[in-house]
C-alpha cells in the first residue's frame, strides 16, 4: 500500500486561550460582571473610557494569573509591567487595550495532558499575560447598525499561549480539557466556552517529517466548543498538506471556522494586520509580585487534579478510570473527600460516588453543589452497611428516601423503613427452625449431601424475615442447624 | 476691586465684615464680562457661582466654612468637573458633559471653593501660546497683542486680569510655567504624582500633572496643601502623605545651581539675562552659595519631549474616534469612516501633528530608534539631574527664552513654538517640582518669570525658597 500524503507530513500547533478571571470586579476598575446583564449596563466612566479616567491595579487579577502560572510550572516575574496594545474598533472604547507585552507575569512552564493509550504528553506553556476584554459587537441584532455592548470591556483576562507542541486535533482536545479542568479547580474561571469566558485560538502549520523548518503558520479563530477546535485543526491540517501537494503556498492569514461546514475561510491576511503599537502603560506602575505574595497564593490553592489522581490511585489503590472520575471536577473530588472524613471505607466511598451519588445527579441533571445529601450522610449509609445493620440493596432504598429528608439520619431511616438487618440469633433461629420445619424432604435431600440446599433454605429465611435476616449470621445457623438435624 | 494678593487677604475681609463672598463672586463676574476680549474663559458658570457664594456666606457666619471659603477658581477646560462640559478646547469633545469631578476639583469644593468656570487652553495641552484652542487665541491682558502663552493660558490671564483669584492649570511640558512667566504669575509643577491625574484629560500619562497659578507662593502652597495627596484612582500618584507645604527655611544657605546653557543659549532675551544675573547676586548677597553647572543634555531635552508625549498622546486620544462619546462626522458611513473623518473633523492641526509623530516613534520598525532611544534619554537627564540635587539644592533658570511674544509669530514654525518649552520641560523628563515666579519685566514691560526647580518631593522646601527671594509681584 502506497504512503499517504498526510503521513508524509508533521503538524505543528500552537493555541492561545483567553480565559475570563472570575474576580468580583474588572481588571482596571471597580465595575462588576456578570455573564448576560442587560446591555451597557455594567459600565462606569472608566470602562466607557471618558476623558481623564484611568486605570487601577486590581490585585485579584494578579492572584488569579499567579494561581495558573503556579499550576502550570511557571516561573512568576517579580515585577509586572503592563503596556498598551493600540488598535481602533468599536468596542474598545480608550482605543488601547491593558495588557502585557514584554513581561508577562508567566513563563516557561507545562502541563501534561492524558492520551488514550499513551503516556501522558508534556505540553510547553510559553507564557501566561494579564489583559482586559473588549466590549462586545453585535452584528446580527440590527439590519443597518451593530450593536455595541460594553460590559465586558475591562473584564480580566489571562491568556495562556502554549508552545508548538501539538501535533493534532486531538492533542489540542486534550489541552483544552486540561486547561478548563485547571481554571475551574483554582476557581479562576468558569471555563465556559459557549458564553465566551474561555475563547481559544489556534496557529496551525504543516511541514515535511524530519524538517527543521515550520512551515508558513496560519490563525484560526472562531471555534466555540473544544470538539470544534479539534474539528478545525483537522479540517485545516487536511487542507495544507492538500494545497502543499497541490503545489500551492500557505500564506500567513487569520481564519474563522464555520462550524456548519466544518471548513475553515479567510478572515484577514497578515500582510495587512494591524501594527499594534506595544509601549508600556504610563498610568499604571510596575507591581511588584513578592515571594511572600506567591507563597500566600500557594497556601490558598486547592490540591490539583493531578496530585489527586497520584493520591487516589496509590494512596487509596483506586484503579485510574474512577480516580479520573472522581477528579473530572473539584467539586466531586471535594465531596468524595469530605465522605472520608467520616468513614475509613475509601473503597465504599468511591462507589457510592460512582454509582449511587453520580446516577441519581445524571438523572437530575444536578450538579454536585445541588445534591441534598451531605458526605458525613453517605458515610452514615456506608457505616450501616459495613456494621451490617442494613444489606447492600436495603442501603440503595435508605439512599433514595435520604434524599426526600435529608434532615434525618440513614439509621433513623433504616429504622422507618423496617430495613435493620436482624442479627438476633434467637430471632433468626425462630426464621430457620420455621424453614426447616416446613421442608422435611429438602433436608433429607441436604443430610444425603446436596449442600448448595443451603440456599434455598437461606431464602426461606429471608422471605420469613421480610429481608431483614442479616445474611452473613443467619447462613451459619442456618447451615448449623441443617447438620444438627 | 480691591486686588487681593493673597488668599489671607480675602479671608481677613472676610471676617472683618469688608466683604462678602457673594460680593467677591459678582466682583469676578464683573471683570470677566468687561475682560471678555481676552477670551479666557470658555464658558462662566455664574448662577452656580452666585448661589454657592450665598450657601458659603452662611457658613462663614455660622462659623462652619472650610479653608477655601471665598476662594474663587477657574479650571482649565482639561479638568472634570462633575456635570460640567470639559472639552480641552477641542471640537471633538465640544458639547461633552463630564460625569464625574477630578480629585483636585472635588477637593476644592469640600473646602469651599467656588469653580466660577472653564477655561481657554490649547487643544489637548498642546501648544506654547494658546493658538491652538479650537475657541480662539487668549491675549495677554497686558499686551493684547501679544499671546497668553499655553497651554494654560486662560488660566494665567484669569489670574493676571483678576477674573478669578487663582486658577488650575496642567503642566506636561511647561504649560504652566510658561504661561504664568508671560503674565507675571506665579505657576506652579509639583512633583510628579503629588496631585492625582484622576480627571485630568490625559495628554501625556507620565508627564501630565495638575498645578495651580496664583499671585502669591502663599496660596500656591495653600492649594498644594488641599488638593495633594495620595487618591485611589491614581495609581502614579505618591501614596505617602503629602499635605504638609508649608515649610520655613529661615536664614539657612542655600546651595542654587544655575545651568550655564541656558543662559549661553542663542536666543535667550537680553533682559531675560540680566534678571536671572540679577537674582544670582541677590542670593550670593543673601550668602547663598551660587554657581554656574553645565548639563550637555539639556540639547536633547526638546527631542526627548516631543517623541515621549507624543507616543504617549498618540495612544491616550485614541478613545475620541467618534463612537461613544463627542463629535461623530455627518459624513460618516461605516466603522473607518466614523473614526478617520470624525478624528479629521474633530482635531486641530497641532493635535494631529502630534498623533502622527507619536504614531510613528511607536510604529514597529521605528520604536526602537525613537521611543526606546527618548526613554534611554529620559533616564540619562534623570541621572544627571540627580546628580546635581547631591551638590545642590535648587537649579535656577529664566522659565522661558523670552518674554510673551506677538499673537501669530511663531504659529506657522512649530520648532520655534517647541523651543519656548525649552527651559520648562526639563522638570517634566524627571518628574521634579518647579516653580515660575515674576521677577522684573522687559523693556516692553513685558512680565520675565524665573524658574527655580528642587529635587524629588522637596516641593515644600522650593515653596519656602521662593518666598524667601520675594519676587516682585503684580
């Protein structure tokens, strides 16, 4: 079978993502944001870029882009110098952007991102940079006007720009789940791609196998979801080595995805783009990022999901598919803990989250944060279990009616529903006698050697006992009280 | 009217019962409609003015008045004021209402100050004789021939006409200096960052500072002494408190530098000379140690000047594009066209002069050689300059190479218009304090001001310095 083309070729890909910081207020300014408020609503003179307004620090954007930098394995500049961007739109209203150029307050750092099947991939994050967003345009709401919305103007961003290390949509997928997974544990995002809060641009090129030099890099812009992102890097690798092949040169330009098609169209070439002018920012000064600071930042950083997943899977002796569930979210990691906290049975406690707790949210639609239950009452269930006042099956019922009172404990539950296991032997010797005595054939049959009767005797008992018989005691007797016969 | 010299003067009136407020303020309203001519003010807010003379007038008899009551001021038309057009003499922000008040304003007016209203200028701050307001030239109240000087001019002819008794103005280059030289003033640049930007309308960020024009080093202080001081909203300006400026120096010698390039500069007016000579024997009579330093440097200071501000500038009028705010061309037709032909429309020729070289010393391939080169510069005067204040404690200077010169003599040769700055910008590379104050007049009795400059933050002490020369005044 002759070569394929496309195995002939290497792919080089960089992405950049803008994540939106979660702070309480803009980067520059006191105003608040929230994702969806009525239009222009969330401005003051400063984001609205009046005359003789200026800038102020905000140090929870600082914090912010320290936290990412710190879980990206970065160096953090000591001082951050903040510069303009120049450029004219619409909805940028100083006609400049706050950003930083030279210095950003991240560098040299990675992550590592999980393959099928392969080992886990090292990704270079070349440098983490503080800006602020721009307003937002709106083409579509009037036939003759675009629309201008400038909440968002001024609203902190980080923009993680990583190293040319992917070699593919896939590759790509797997970053973006990194980095998402990574905002949301720190809390410095909502990592919420359709609304915008994580936006990611990806430069693609494609050179000959064993070639030192990249070939001619082109932008993609305009992918909404992480699957888009991956679906347009393929689309768009395709489509160079075809050109490639076709004898045609790449041009550096900006392209935009059409998610529709799945195809990818020039927006702007490069030859024309725009001369953004960097020069430091006068108004805002330099601000120094102490060790004291960093090491204050480190103190309030959760555990990340990688030093879990090491925990769970050696500490705990999970096996790595439920760590990987039990870590997809800080929040479920959180609560999975916290079960912990009340029983020693870790095992137990992951399969309740597993099955159980993530069941019952699916089928809710819930989100972990909304579940009824607290983790010291699932600790309770597991404890009923494991002193063997309920069965494994009586457990799912005292979930389910927990679940409508969470105000009363899985014991009192228990109770309410009859579902306390009977571990009196006088009251189970009265089950196995009434058994026994009903089926005189069926011992003959066990006294000739037919030992798996057991059984059957056991669910006699069990029937007797509307379930309540504790199994493990109730077998020995049962089998004691055969032999006696 | 009585010609008050000093804030002191008023609030002795004041008290005796010699005066009233409301009295002052009409006085004011008086001169400015029969100054008219001069053109300084751009719009006068007397109903405003009047009541709030009432409401002070009350206070002063109920005994609650703050330390500026009966302190009539005028802002140059670059500083906010909170529902108030502020346009920096421009078209592009003609009809625009400022929705909040700068620091300094906001902290006049808790002291009870009366803003009588705005003020002429250049447009943006940018200019050395007040030609380039779009609202017309402001003419020299002693010469109406002959210009203000800017940017601030209207400040200064309010002060020198007594349509008001002082004025703010804002000094990036000199703008209040110069000015205050040509109408016998005193003008005044505090360190960088000891009065908060927050309000002004930014020409160039790291040059740009609020200061007052005053007759008197007394009420320079006094206004120092209220609107100083650290403000959340700027975060150049100096966190440590500030406010203390008044400072005596009693007979203590002083060690005064004077550059001797400024004096050997081709150009220089003769009698311009003769005054600054005139106050070096006065202080080596005094005992004070004077001497004559050298500071190549001062050659690049123009140069340096121009290309910083104007990157600067370029960038900070970037936000008048005829979107959001301000003047939007008629013959706009989409997103280009709305910012080129509303920016073409809307700024004068010195303002689009300045864009475009600080567009093009920021341009890639050019930043290097021009912005990095200036800031290298800047940094090199700066050093110089510190190496001066370890051997002295003040650098003297003539404020500007000459007297007020004719309306339209150097409007069409902006190189000679930028050499007016030349003595003045110096203080604004390094951030110092300077001081013009009047000290003689030229044989056209034409007013000269001499600059004394002090090290960074040492504002109270050049205060002190200046009262104990006791310039001449009006």
């Amino acid at each position: 079978m002759s070569e394929s083309i496309y195995d002939k070729y290497e792919t080089v890909i960089g992405l950049e993502v803008h994540t939106q910081m979660l702070t309480k207020s803009k980067a520059y300014c006191a105003d608040e944001y929230e994702y969806g408020a009525n239009p222009n609503t969330q401005v003051s003179p400063i984001s609205l870029g009046h005359p003789g307004t200026l800038p102020k620090h905000n140090l929870e954007v600082v914090k912010y882009a320290v936290k990412m930098g710190l879980a990206c394995n970065c160096t953090i500049a000591e001082w951050q110098h903040y510069a303009r961007k120049n450029y004219f739109y619409a909805d940028l209203p100083k006609g400049y952007q706050i950003t930083q150029d030279k210095t950003p307050i991240c560098t040299n750092g990675f992550i590592e991102i999980k393959l099928k099947d392969k080992e886990p991939k090292r990704i270079g994050i070349t440098r983490i940079h503080m800006e602020e967003d721009a307003g937002k345009s709106m083409h579509d709401q009037d036939v003759y006007n675009t629309l201008i919305d400038l909440n968002r103007a001024g609203v902190p961003l980080i923009e993680i720009v990583s190293e040319p290390d992917m070699k593919n949509g896939e590759e790509a997928y797997q970053y973006l789940t990194e980095i998402k997974q990574l905002v949301k544990y720190l809390d410095i995002c909502d990592g919420n791609m359709e609304e915008g809060s994580l936006r990611c641009d990806a430069n693609i090129s494609v050179m000959l196998k064993g070639s030192k030099v990249f070939g001619t890099k082109v932008e993609v812009k305009n992918m909404n979801s992480f699957r888009n992102v991956q679906k347009a890097i393929d689309y768009e690798v395709k489509r160079q080595i075809e050109a490639i092949e076709a004898g045609k040169t790449i041009v550096m330009e900006t392209r935009s995805f059409d998610a529709q098609k799945g195809t990818t169209f020039t927006l702007r070439s490069k030859e024309g783009a725009a001369d953004y002018r960097y020069f430091p920012e006068p108004d805002l000064p330099p601000l120094r990022v102490t060790q004291a600071f960093i090491d204050d930042v480190k103190q309030q950083m959760p555990a990340l999901p990688k030093a879990l997943f090491h925990k769970y899977t050696t500490e705990f002796g999970l096996n790595e598919y439920d760590a990987n569930v039990l870590i997809e979210s800080k929040e479920i990691a959180n609560y999975f803990e916290q079960i912990l906290a009340f029983t020693k049975n870790i095992k137990a406690a992951a399969n309740w989250m597993m099955t159980s707790v993530k069941a019952y949210l699916n089928e809710q639609a819930l989100h972990i944060t909304d579940f009824k239950l607290q983790p010291k009452q699932i600790a309770e269930i597991i404890a009923l279990i494991d002193g063997g006042k309920v069965s494994s099956s009586a457990a799912q019922k005292v979930f389910a009616a927990m679940i409508e009172k969470p105000a009363e404990s899985a014991e009192n539950i228990a109770q309410q529903l009859n579902l306390i296991q009977e571990s009196n032997t006088d009251e189970l010797q009265k089950w196995i006698d009434e058994a026994i005595a009903a089926n005189p054939a069926k011992v003959a049959e066990y006294k000739a050697g037919k030992q798996s009767l057991v059984g059957m005797f056991m669910g006699d008992v069990m029937k007797l006992s509307k379930g309540k018989a504790d199994p493990k005691i109730a077998s020995k007797l049962v089998k004691e009280t055969l032999d006696k016969q | 009217m009585e010609n008050y010299i000093s804030y002191s003067q008023i609030s002795e009136a004041l008290n005796s019962k010699k005066t009233t407020v409301t009295a002052l303020v009409d006085q004011y309203l008086q001169n400015i409609e029969s100054k008219k001519h001069l053109n300084a003010f751009l719009e006068v807010w007397a109903d405003e003015a009047k009541a709030a003379a009432q409401q002070i007038d009350k206070k002063i008899a109920d005994g609650t008045a703050g330390k500026l009551a009966g302190m009539v001021i005028g802002i140059k038309d670059n500083i906010c004021y909170k529902n108030h057009k502020v346009s920096a003499s421009s078209k592009i922000i003609e009809n625009f209402t400022s929705l909040y008040s700068a620091t300094a304003v906001e902290r006049l007016l808790v002291e009870d100050a009366i803003i009588i209203g705005r003020l002429n200028c250049d447009e943006f701050a940018m200019g050395a004789s007040n030609e380039n307001s779009a609202y017309g030239t402001v003419l020299n109240d002693f010469d109406n021939t002959k210009v203000s000087g800017g940017s601030s001019g209207g400040t200064a002819v309010s002060v020198q006409a007594q349509l008001c008794h002082a004025a703010l103005g804002s000094d990036t280059g000199g703008s209040i200096r110069q000015p205050a030289a040509f109408t016998g003033t005193f003008g005044y640049k505090p360190t960088y960052g000891t009065i908060s930007r927050w309000g002004l309308i930014a020409y160039a960020s790291s040059f740009d500072i609020i200061g007052p024009v005053t007759k008197s080093v007394d009420d320079t202080q006094l206004l120092l002494s209220i609107m100083a001081g650290a403000d959340e909203y700027d975060a150049t300006a100096i966190q440590e408190p500030t406010n203390d400026f008044s400072f005596d120096l009693g007979t203590q010698k002083q060690r005064i530098a004077y550059i001797q390039e400024t004096l050997d500069m081709e150009g220089v007016q003769p009698e311009v000379k003769e005054a600054t000579f005139k106050l070096i024997e006065k202080l080596k009579a005094e005992g004070h140690i004077v001497e004559a330093i050298s500071l190549p440097e001062l050659s690049y200071v123009i140069p340096v000047y121009y290309t910083l501000t104007t990157a600067e500038a370029s960038s900070n009028l970037s936000r008048y594009a005829g979107m959001h705010y301000g003047l939007r061309s008629k013959n706009a037709v989409d997103l280009e066209t709305t910012i080129r032909k509303s920016r073409t429309e809307g700024f004068g020729p010195e303002v689009k002069r300045r864009i475009m070289l600080g567009t093009f010393v920021l341009s890639s391939g050019y930043y290097d050689a021009y912005y990095t080169k200036a800031q290298k510069v800047r940094r090199v005067v700066a050093n110089k300059t510190a190496e001066i204040f370890k051997n002295y404690d003040f650098i003297l200077s003539p404020t500007t190479p000459t007297t007020a010169f004719k309306i339209g003599e150097k409007s069409n040769d902006p190189i000679q218009m930028y050499l007016a700055d030349i003595f003045t910008v110096h203080a604004n590379i390094v951030g110092i304090p300077a001081i013009s104050f009047p000290y003689g007049n030229d044989n056209e009795n034409m007013p000269i001001g001499l600059q004394l400059m002090a090290n960074h933050k040492q504002d109270a002490k050049l205060l002190a310095m200046v009262k104990n020369i006791r310039p001449n005044i009006l």
